[in-house]
C-alpha cells in the first residue's frame, strides 16, 4: 500500500541542484513562495531515496552545457525582477 503525498522541497537557485526525494517523484510545480523557491512533488514515502538533479538558468543565460540535451524543462520561478527556468537532467554532476 502507498503513502503517497505532496511534499515540498527547498530548491535554491543555483546552476546544479540536487534533491533527494522518494524514488518516481512526479514533479508538479516549482515556484518561489515566502522568500523560498521550492519544488513540489507527488511521492510515495514508503520508496527509497534518490537523487534529482536540475538546472536553474536565468533568462538570456547562454546555455551551453550538454546536460540539457535530453533535459526536462519544468517550469519557471519568478523572484522579484528575475525569472529562472528550472530543467531536470538525467546525469548528475
């Protein structure tokens, strides 16, 4: 039986994050809240731990890294006058 639930997870902004949550995370929303941006995902408690990694980059960034060839854009952060573009990838840093 599952114990899934949405959880949130303090993202800061930098250009390699990782994150560790429960193993098949569902990514829903990332935002900046209070201060904090943040990722929300759906997860089963009862899986083990894995790590997530994205990339954060603000717009008019180049982007020249090979991580984001087969990256998973998953949303945007708006944090007073910026705006950072959050991308998953599959291979750590």
């Amino acid at each position: 039986m599952s114990e899934t639930v949405v959880y949130k997870y303090d993202m800061p902004v930098s250009s390699d994050v990782t994150i560790e949550m429960p193993a098949g995370a569902q990514i829903l929303r990332v935002a900046h809240f209070n201060g904090q941006s943040s990722v929300w995902a759906l997860v089963d408690l009862k899986n083990d731990m894995q790590s997530y990694h994205f990339m954060v980059v603000g717009t008019g960034m180049v982007v020249n890294d090979e991580r984001f060839r087969g990256s998973k854009y998953i949303g945007s952060i708006i944090d007073g006058p910026f705006i950072w573009h959050v991308f998953s990838v599959l291979d750590p840093f």
